[in-house]
C-alpha cells in the first residue's frame, strides 16, 4: 500500500472535500471552475458540456446526460433538493457516485491518493504514440471496459445492480473529456489522470474549454423545470435498460413500453431428464416437431433476426430467441440434434447415468412406423418450438416463408428445480408465461422499428449486409404493417372486452369483463382459443365486425399433465371434449395454425389451413402407446417416477411405513372420485373391490376401452367455476356463408341428438366443435388421406358435447370438473385446475387455512416434503415472478382465482359444498402425501 507519511502535503489554493470521491468533479472544485459546495444542476451540466468539447446537438445530448446522472448522486432521498438547489458535491461520499469498493479506490476516503492504484489502472492500459510528441501509457475505450469490470468483480458481493449505469459516466466520460487521439486510438493519458488526482489539475486545453464558454446561471423555474426533465429522462432510460427492476414500477402506457420483468436466468448444475417410456428420439421429435402453426406474428428467419426489447447504450442486446433468454419466460433448453457426445447430451439432461432402461424408439415399433425424418432444432431454441416449412397462404396457395409456432411440448413438458438440479418431465405441465412472451415478441418488433441502428442490424441478419435500399424499405413497410397490425389488436381487445359483461356464478351478477392474470404456469386456453378462430382469424381472413366474439382471459388454469390421456374418455378439466383428433386440432388452431375463413377466396380454400394432421395423429399415438387391455397396463408416455435415485438424499427418500398407511388412506378418501391408481399392483391386491382394473367406468368404444372419469358438479366440489362456466355461457356469432350448421353435420356425423342451433349465433362449445370438425376433415383431403386410414385416425370416440355424469346423477348439476387417475400428481403442483394451490400438503388441508397469495416462476426450487411448492402466505416475490392471489389489491375476490373447494374439514353432505373430506391429521397428510409421491 502507499506510505501516505513519506509523501509531501498537498496544499493546493482551493480545498476540496474527501467526501468528494469523484476525480472529475475534484478538478472542477480544484480549478475554480464550480463551487466546492452546492451546484446547480444546469451550472454543473454546462460546465461539463463545455468541457467535453462537443457542440450543437452533441453538446446538448451531454448536458441532458450529466444533469441526469447529478440528479441522482447524492442518493434518491436527496433528488429534490438536488432539483432546486442543487448537487452537493462535498456530501458525495457514500451515494451512488461513490460505488462502495466498486470503483478504482485511488481516492481513500481521507482525500489522499493510492499511487498502487493508479498503477494498477496503468496495467490495464498500452502505450499510445503522444500527438504531442513521444509515447506514454494510456487506456483506451476497451482498456478502460475491462478496467471497470474487474472493479466490479473485484467489489464482489458489494456490488449492486445500477453501479455498471453509473460506471458508463465516470471513466468513458473522462476519455471522452481528456482522451487524446481519434476513434479507436483515442486514449486516457495515465499521467494526466495522476495529475487530476493528486494535483486536482486539467490539462490546460480542457481548462481552457471551460474558462472560454462562461456558465449563465439558472433562473428558479428553469432550474426545477429542468430538474424535473432531466429526472424523468433519467428514470426512462435507467427503466429502458433495466426493465426487470422498473416495469411494474411505472404507470399505464409507460409501462406499456418496457419489457415485463424476467427472472434471472441459472445455469442449473446438472439436468435429467426422467424415465417415462420413451426413447430419446421420440422425445426430441416431440419437442420440435411442427402442428402447423404460426404462433409468432413474423417468418422464422425474422423471429431469428429480432433482438430483446432492451436498451444496451455501449453495446448490442442479446437476441429475442436466445436460448438463456427464452428460458427466463420458462422454457426448458433444448439440445440442436441427437447427434452429437454425450457430454453435450447430459448439459440438456440426455444420456444420463442413471438410466435404466432403453425404449425402443417409435419408428421401429411393430409394425414399423413411418413418420418421416426426425426433428432436428438446428438453431438451439427450447423445447416447445417448431419450425413450419413450405408454408403454403390457405387462402392463394402461394408458398411463403418458413414460419416459427409453439408445439404442444411448449405447455405439456415440465421441470422442477432443487439446489441447482434440474429434474424433467415429458407431459407435465410447463412453468411457462406465455401473456410475457407474446409481450416481449410485439414489443421487440416495435423497438426494431423505432430505435436507432436496430433496423439496419434486422435487414442485415434477414436480407444480408448487401441488400438495397429498396429491399430494405420493402422489409421495414412488411414489419411495420406486422406492427401496427398488433397494437390495432390490442387496442380493438381492450376496447372490447371494456364494452362487455360477464355473470359472476359467486356473487350471482353480471360486472364488467376484465382480464385475471395468467402468469406463470398458468394460460386461459379455451378463452384464447375462441379469440383466436372466432374473432382474429376471421378479421385476417378480411372479415369485419367479429370482434364482438372477444372475450377477456378470466379464467386461466394450470396446463393439465397429459399422460393417461389417450386412454381417459375426456381431457379436458371441464370434461368438454372426447374425441381426441378434434382437441388436438383445436389446440392447434388455438396457437395460430394459419386457417382461411374468407369468402373472396377460391371456395375450395375455404376452412383451409396450415395445421399439421398428420404429425398431430401421430403425436397421439406417441402418447397412448398399445391399448392398456387386456394387459392391464399402460404404455405410451407413461408418468414420471419419484425421482429419489437421483438425489438421493434423506428429503428425497420413500418411507416405506408410511407408503403402507398412505395406500390405506388412499382407499378411503381418494379413490371414490379418483379411482385406484392405474400403476401400483400392491393396491390391486390390497384393495381389489377399488382396482381401477376391475372398474365398472372402463367403457368399450369401437374396438378398445376407455376410463370414463368420474365427474363432479362444480357447486358441489366448491371449486373457482371459471373454467367450467366459459364453454357453458360463452356465445360466438358467425357468418351465414361459412354454413357451419352445427346440428345437421354433428348429428350426420356423430349421431349427438342435437336440438336445432342457429348456424350464425351459437353456444361457443358447439361453435369449436364443428368449426374443427370441418377444419380437420379438410385437412385430411388436402394431405391427400386415404378415406379407410381418415376412418382410423378418426376412431369412434364421438364429437358431441358431454352428457355429463354417467350414470347420469341428479346430485351432480352442470357444469361439471372430471377427476382424473393421480398417477405423476407429485409433478403437477400447483393443483386445482386453476393453479391455485401450491402443494400437496395444503389440497389434504381445510381450503380455509390455504395460503391466498404466493409468487411462482423464477426456477422456485420444488419442496419434497410438501410435495409442491413451500410458500409463505403473502410472501414477496423476485424480481420477474408472478403473483397468484385470490384477491384484487381491493380487497375484492379474484374472478378465476378461488382456492376454494376440494376440502378436508369436516363430513361431507347437503350443504355442506365443497366439503369432501373429514379433517386429516398432520401425521395422515404426510402418510397420504408419501404415497402419491409412488404413483
């Protein structure tokens, strides 16, 4: 360290503070050039403008630049007196401006200078040719980057998040102040800045800078004038830059402008994938493979050229399909082929040690399949996305670009996280925020469109850096129609959904319709289906006046697990769909599968569309394997099993005592609704009056056997009726040309004893039904389906809407929840259907005693002994997180969000609705708990 005693005193004629930290603002006081005091912010940007030697438009950027950084440097209690009288540069010391430890540490906090420190600034720079003659060491703008960055790994953990802001006005200011040289030769002299330090000293040309251009003062109004300005420019660009912290911070259309808050990505320590029946090449083929749909609103090639709506002011931003980028909204990394090592395999969670078994992949299933190449992910995007080629208009037939959409592995694949592992599952529901990305994709075009340099980059990436002005006006009218078209959207939903109003089934009124947030883990898909094929797709096949179909996103659910699906009569939550070719299909359409609905075009293009029959039959048939009869077992996509070989920690471990009285426990409060459990022998020979395998509900359609769940009334369950109530009240309105008629085709083809339904005003749920029928069947011709194998895929299963309750039960009104086998439960927290309870512990406790706000996203780490997520009832969430809650920042229930329902408190019974349950003790919970965690 200096040996400050053995150094002469300085005694220069003007003191300056040591709580004056900043070397620039030192030379300032030293020279006389500002008060060593309190500084207007107009006299203190002025003089640092002139100083910098800029002029016209430059110069006035520099003084908006300093003002802002002023404002804010004695800390944010200070911010108004620092408008109306001032910075006060001798009350630096501990402000933002003095970084604690981040920064150079050549001024100690006595005022005396480290001459080791300015050595160690000298080791990172060069030795630069004087224009003054000879050489000297110097820093230049990269020299000086690295400088600054190995402060802030220096500082550690004292490090804080807006000190690289800060950073971008001290040191590459100084260069371009004091810089010698020009361009990338331009150089900070070290000499120079041992001078300004222990002589508080400039070179004499920036002294003469300032000296020659006097400062006029400000008048009060236009010192809070600018005060005010130069705050809100400020707070802009820092929220710009750093949307995560500052989003939610900002009101209405401000907020509309920033990209939502994201969680910070972590790299996990290792990735595994769980066993569940299929071979690696299944996997991976259904993570990619394409249903034929457009999910985002621009060609693949420009989804790929797009970059994070983000400001970066010295360098560029990341890109909108990084994968690191991508996994923040929740999506899991996917590898770009299979082959490659098995070290770049187990990064992804592949090729794992610990596996056991080797399926046999699908194509070589007997008989053999052909199912045509396998997917291939050349350019790394997560699981979930597909690239769609050949992409013919249905409307012209004119091929356009390829085009990128989200497959059905993009909400059905799933992942828990504990201590930096990644556990993951294929089936289970995704953790992702879809409402986030749709966000960011639409506000990535506008920042491309509206930022400087940002557009010029995009052309590159997608025309080539060769490509003409004309072919660049052409792409940015194309995009900038793309963009307007989005905002319209928004504006035409939001003004719709204000006009409109829906009946609250608890408070028995009708109130205004407004969206309930989705978040993560969560996605309103029947809603947003119907907005997508009832409303959008009519108005971009030029259909006007549809609009009146919206309506808001008020009832989002959990994405369901879909192992056992393919051998359970219905899917869906509400049990409102049974034939699977059309719930594929209507997933399909949901996540913009291109469809022509238009009447000007040629009429054999009419209900044509991009989806992907093929690949959707085929992933079925992935999923539900050979029939589970007469083996008695399932195949297919089988559940994922307890992980506890991999960790193999005491958290983990399964407590054979307690599996024994978790079954028992099991026969008697979960089975009557859930059935036995489709995956334990043990139960079978325990309990045989409860095997699922000896159930009466196993229903023979066609040639094989089919689980007809049991289904409960929403009332009577207690449970948020939401969900149930969308396909049960909502309407949708369509033109007479389209000749949907819905009674007539669902009654000739599915024989559904429907009663006469107007074919232009209908219940929403019939509406989807035949709309996808015909939709499908078109699809069919078009690929060129040889009518026996169309007969196939279609099966016997019917396309009607569903009776209800078989045996049909009084006590069970409509609408209606199905439940389903609890095979895998332990990896679909959180439960309800609306995600509204975090573990398992808490479903197997009084809904009264339920937590009624918790945060989820963000890689939260998964609790083994709750089975879910271990939260704190109204715990504060970080940064990027969602919030659930049952209620609004009124006080007022959330409409979608109830946690009601589906409670252990007491005896079940007349008026006793949503009671299923007696009171388990906490030692029966844990028993029961331990035994789903088996199945």
């Amino acid at each position: 360290m200096n040996d400050s005693v053995s150094k002469p005193p300085i005694d220069p004629s003007i003191q300056v503070s040591p709580d004056n930290p900043c070397p620039f603002l030192r030379g300032l006081v030293g020279e006389g050039l500002v008060d060593g005091g309190t500084v207007p912010l107009r006299t203190l940007s002025q003089t640092i403008a002139n100083a910098s030697g800029e002029t016209g438009a430059k110069k006035t950027l520099a003084r908006i630049q300093v003002r802002g950084v002023a404002l804010i440097a004695n800390g944010a209690c200070h911010i108004l007196q620092s408008i109306f009288w001032g910075a006060q540069l001798n009350g630096l010391r501990g402000g933002p401006l003095d970084k604690l430890g981040a920064g150079s540490r050549i001024l100690g906090v006595d005022g005396g200078v480290n001459e080791d420190e300015i050595a160690r600034l000298a080791s990172f720079g060069g030795t630069y040719a004087d224009p003054n003659g000879g050489t000297e060491t110097g820093l230049n703008a990269s020299q000086i980057q690295t400088f600054m960055n190995d402060n802030l790994k220096r500082a550690g953990n004292q490090s804080r998040w807006y000190y690289p802001i800060l950073m971008k006005f001290e040191w590459p200011v100084l260069l371009k102040i004091m810089g010698k040289g020009q361009g990338d030769d331009r150089y900070l002299s070290v000499a120079e800045v041992r001078t300004l330090f222990n002589k508080r000293k400039f070179p004499d040309r920036i002294t003469q800078r300032v000296v020659s251009q006097p400062v006029t003062p400000p008048s009060l109004i236009l010192r809070v004038a600018g005060g005010l300005a130069a705050a809100l420019l400020v707070f802009g660009i820092v929220a710009l830059r750093f949307p995560d912290q500052f989003q939610p911070m900002l009101p209405g259309i401000l907020g509309d402008l920033v990209a939502p808050p994201l969680p910070e990505h972590v790299e996990p320590r290792a990735a595994y994938w769980l066993e569940q029946n299929w071979a690696l090449e299944d996997r991976h083929w259904f993570h990619h493979a394409s249903q034929g749909t457009a999910t985002f609103p621009v060609p693949y090639s420009w989804f790929m050229a797009l970059e994070q709506p983000r400001l970066h002011f010295f360098a560029k931003p990341g890109m909108l399909h990084d994968s690191d980028h991508l996994q923040r909204f929740g999506f899991i990394p996917s590898p770009q082929t299979l082959n490659t090592d098995d070290a770049t395999l187990r990064r992804f969670g592949y090729a794992n040690v610990y596996d056991k078994t080797r399926p046999v992949p699908a194509r070589l299933w007997d008989p053999p399949v052909n199912w045509g190449a396998q997917a291939e992910n050349v350019d790394g995007l997560p699981v979930g996305f597909a690239r769609m080629t050949g992409v013919p208009d249905p409307a012209t037939g004119q091929v356009g670009e390829d085009r990128i959409g989200l497959t059905c592995a993009a909400c059905h694949t799933g992942q828990i996280h504990y201590k930096g592992i990644d556990i993951r599952f294929d089936g289970g529901p995704a953790m992702t925020d879809l409402r986030k990305l749709e966000v960011t994709t639409g506000l990535s075009i506008a920042y491309t469109l509206l930022v400087p340099g940002r557009f010029t980059r995009f052309a590159d990436r997608v025309l080539g850096p060769s490509a003409s002005d004309a072919d660049r006006d052409a792409l940015k009218q194309k995009l900038s129609t793309i963009g307007t078209f989005l905002v319209d959207w928004e504006k035409t939903y939001k003004k719709t959904i204000d006009g409109k109003t829906r009946f609250n089934e608890k408070t028995k009124r009708d109130e205004q319709q407004q969206d309930t947030e989705e978040g993560y883990g969560r996605l309103d898909a029947l809603n947003r289906i119907g907005n997508q094929v009832f409303s959008q797709d009519m108005t971009l096949s030029g259909l006007s006046g549809f609009e009146k179909n919206l309506h808001a996103k008020d009832a989002p659910v959990s994405f369901p697990p879909i192992w056992t699906v393919p051998w359970l009569k219905f899917a869906q939550y509400d049990a409102s769909i049974e034939q699977p070719l059309i719930r594929n299909a209507g997933e399909a359409l949901g996540v913009t599968a291109l469809l022509n609905l238009s009447d000007n075009a040629p009429k054999d293009t009419l209900f044509r569309s991009s989806m992907d029959i093929k690949n959707l039959n085929w992933i079925e048939d992935l999923l539900k394997g050979s029939p589970p009869y007469p083996k008695k077992q399932l195949s297919g996509l089988t559940s994922p099993k307890w992980p506890s070989d991999i960790f193999g920690n005491d958290a983990w471990k399964i407590d054979g005592d307690r599996v024994k009285n978790g079954r028992k426990l099991y026969a008697q409060i979960c089975a009557e609704c859930h059935l036995g459990p489709v995956n334990d022998p043990v139960f079978d020979t325990e309990f045989p009056d409860q095997s699922i395998w000896s159930s009466s509900r196993w229903q023979t359609i066609g040639n094989d056997k089919f689980l007809n769940e049991v289904q409960k009334s929403v009332k009577g369950m207690g449970t948020d009726p939401a969900q149930a109530g969308v396909l049960a009240t909502r309407t949708v309105q369509v033109p007479g040309f389209l000749k949907l008629d819905p009674t007539q085709k669902l009654n000739a083809w599915w024989s559904c004893n429907l009663p006469d339904i107007s074919s232009t005003d209908m219940p929403y749920s019939v509406g989807l039904m035949v709309l996808v029928d015909i939709v499908s069947r078109k699809a069919m011709d078009d690929a060129k389906i040889d009518p026996k194998a169309q007969q196939i895929w279609w099966g016997a299963r019917q396309n009607c809407p569903n009776p209800g309750p078989q045996p049909p039960d009084k006590k069970e009104p409509p609408p209606w929840y199905r439940a389903r086998p609890l095979n895998g439960v332990w990896a679909t927290a959180p439960y309800l259907h609306n995600g509204s309870v975090p573990s398992l512990y808490w479903m197997l406790s009084p809904a009264a005693e339920r937590p009624k706000s918790f945060c989820m996203g963000g890689g939260r780490d998964y609790d083994p002994k709750q089975v879910g997520f271990a939260v704190a009832d109204g715990e504060s969430c970080k940064t990027g997180q969602s919030r659930f809650s049952t209620r609004a920042s009124d006080g007022t229930e959330m409409f979608g969000n109830s946690n009601a329902g589906h409670s252990f408190d007491g005896t079940p019974g007349p008026g006793k609705d949503g009671t299923i349950g007696r009171v388990l003790k906490e030692q029966e919970r844990y028993d029961l708990i331990e035994y789903l965690k088996t199945l």
